[in-house]
C-alpha cells in the first residue's frame, strides 16, 4: 500500500461557489517523520481545458500551505478537477501526485425552493439572527425567526426548523415539537451538541472512524453521495452526537454506523440522520454539524433537500421488524463526477 505524505483539505469538501475565494490547505501527514522541504506543483482543469495552475513551497514541519482559487461564476453545477504533483526541492525527485474534484455551485440555490415556499411561512427556532433564519430570508423566503423553542407553544407552525445547539435540556419544552408534528408541521432539528436528549431519544458520542451508511437514493441526499457525506462527517468533529435508536423505534434511520454483524434482526441504531412520521406530521434529525450556511453550498444543497422532502406527504415509518428490506453500506467511491453529469457552467 502506497504511503500517504500529504492530508489535502479542500474547503466545504470541494463544493465551491463560484466567483468567490476558497482554499486549498495541504500539510504534511507526518511532519514529525523530517520530511524534506518540497514543491507543489499544481494545475486547475474544466475538462481537459487548463484554468490555472501555479506553485507553492511546502515548508519541512507541520506547517500548512494554502493554495487559494476563484471558481468563474456558474448558472448550474459543474465539475472541475485539481491535479497536483509533490517534489522533492532539492533533488527534483516526485514524492507524490494525485487530483481531487471540486464543484462549482450556482449562488442561488434555494431559487426553486423559495418558490415552492410561497404563500408558506417558515419558522425558525434560532436565537442568532445571521445563520439559517438569514439565508432562508436571502433567498426570499418567508421566515418567522424565534429566539426561543418555548415562543412556538401558542402559535401555529407548518414548518419548523430548529436550528444548531437550540433544543433546550427540558423535556417538556422540547415535547413541543413531537406536539407540533402531531398536529401536521413539519419538523427538521439540525445539530445538537449540548443537551442529553432529543425529542426522546438519547445523544450519544460516537468518533467517525470508518465509513457511514447512507440510504444515498433518499431525497435528502441529492447531489450529496455517500463519499461527501462522509467526509463531511469527518471533517466535523472528531466525535458526534449520535441518536441512540433502539431496535423497536419507529424511525428510519437514514445515515448511521454500520452493523457490527451482518443480519437482518432487529438492534439498537446509532444515527446521524433519521427521519419519523408523526401523526399527521414528520420530524427529521440531521446531526452532522454546519460551519457555515452562507458559504458552504453543501449547507444550501441540503437546506434545500431538506425543504422539498419536508413539503411532501409523511408516509408512515416502521420499526425495523415490519420492514422487508435491510439497509445496506454503499460501496466506497473513489471519484464521482456523475452528481453533475452533463452540466456545464
């Protein structure tokens, strides 16, 4: 097995928006090893077309070095690719060479959801007012924005969104939205890294090691395949709070850690993301962590997923007794250009 010498960040996991900076940081995988001072050659390619290309000193030590690039400005999705070589300053010797794929993502991506959303208000349960409440609202989109999840009791909701670390730790407050769900909402509760439990089912810490199970043909998932899916997990945390689900919940878990033995009986589920009917309502938790909702098109692309699945009529869930298929864990993808398949900026 070849040996791994540089770890390769690409911001937002290579989902770019086009017309603005992002970087590009490599380091060293092991710069206690001595590595030697080295040059990284690289070049940016739409196809076979070159746009760019460029060098940069990667300094002996841990040290990081940032390669920044400006996508052109996109009206659909596209893929690009970034190819690098490593060399060995002083002898000229390649020490490595490779290519990642970066995708270029239109600025409005919420143009269609925004226009399914009209006449519909949104609520937002988020006590900061420059995240998700502000690019539903930048998209023009009616919000409603709440500091607090204990303001819903008396109003009427047809969609809530809760937004990051925003449940409270009492039970009862958060039994709310169940009460909302019931009554016909639709729920999203995005990632909570503070309180013990969600709507009844315990947080528990699990690092992110391996690869994840995805049902990647969910509508939550488009054009986000299990690979990013994965890295974003990654990239997140070293651990996350996961939904402890026990085997008889009426919850489909839509993103978890795999089973430790194959089969198909019923066993406790630790979940990212997951998703219950609830009365005439949905719930669904996601809780991979958002750095940033106005720069990162993969918190848009899901937003708007998201959006989309939530308008649709709530099917029933079952426990994994009543079900008749088994998940299972999708094979790894190396490279995946398909997501954008036939797209051009």
């Amino acid at each position: 097995m070849k040996a791994i010498l540089l770890i390769i960040l690409l911001a937002h996991g290579g989902y770019w928006f086009g017309g603005a900076d992002n970087t590009i940081t490599v380091r060293w995988a092991v710069p206690e090893a001595g590595m030697p001072a080295a040059t990284l050659s690289w070049e940016f390619l739409y196809g076979t077309v070159r746009l760019g290309s460029g060098d940069a000193e990667v300094a002996a030590g841990e040290k990081a070095t940032n390669v920044t690039l400006k996508l052109p400005e996109v009206r659909t999705f596209a893929a690009y690719t970034w190819k690098y070589q490593l060399k060995d300053r002083k002898t000229g010797q390649v020490l490595e060479s490779g290519e990642r794929s970066v995708y270029a993502c239109p600025t409005k991506l919420l143009e269609e959801q925004a226009r399914r959303m009209a006449g519909k208000t949104i609520t937002v349960i988020d006590s900061r007012d420059d995240g998700l409440a502000s690019v539903l609202k930048g998209a023009g989109m009616d919000v409603l924005r709440l500091e607090s999840l204990g303001e819903l009791q008396l109003r009427k909701a047809d969609m809530v969104l809760v937004g990051e670390n925003q449940l409270p730790e009492n039970e009862v407050t958060q039994e709310l939205l169940r009460a909302k769900a019931q009554e016909g909402a639709r729920v999203m509760i995005f990632a909570q890294q503070h309180v013990k439990q969600s709507l009844g089912f315990r947080l528990t810490d699990r690092p992110v090691k391996n690869d994840l199970a995805w049902r990647t043909n969910h509508e939550l998932f488009d054009r986000l395949p299990s690979a990013v899916l994965n890295g974003w997990a990654r990239e997140s945390a070293v651990e996350l709070k996961a939904l402890a689900l026990p085997p008889d919940a009426t919850v489909l878990e839509l993103g978890n850690w795999p089973r430790e033995t194959p089969g198909d009986e019923p066993g406790p589920i630790d979940a990212l993301v997951a998703t219950q009917t609830v009365g005439a309502g949905r719930i669904v938790w996601w809780q991979i962590p958002v750095a940033g909702w106005k720069d990162d098109p993969r918190a848009q692309i899901l937003l708007g997923n998201a959006l989309d699945y939530l308008l649709t009529r709530p099917g029933p869930t079952l426990s994994q007794a009543k079900r008749t298929s088994v998940i299972r864990t999708p094979p790894k993808i190396e490279k995946d250009h398909s997501i954008f398949s036939g797209d051009k900026p």
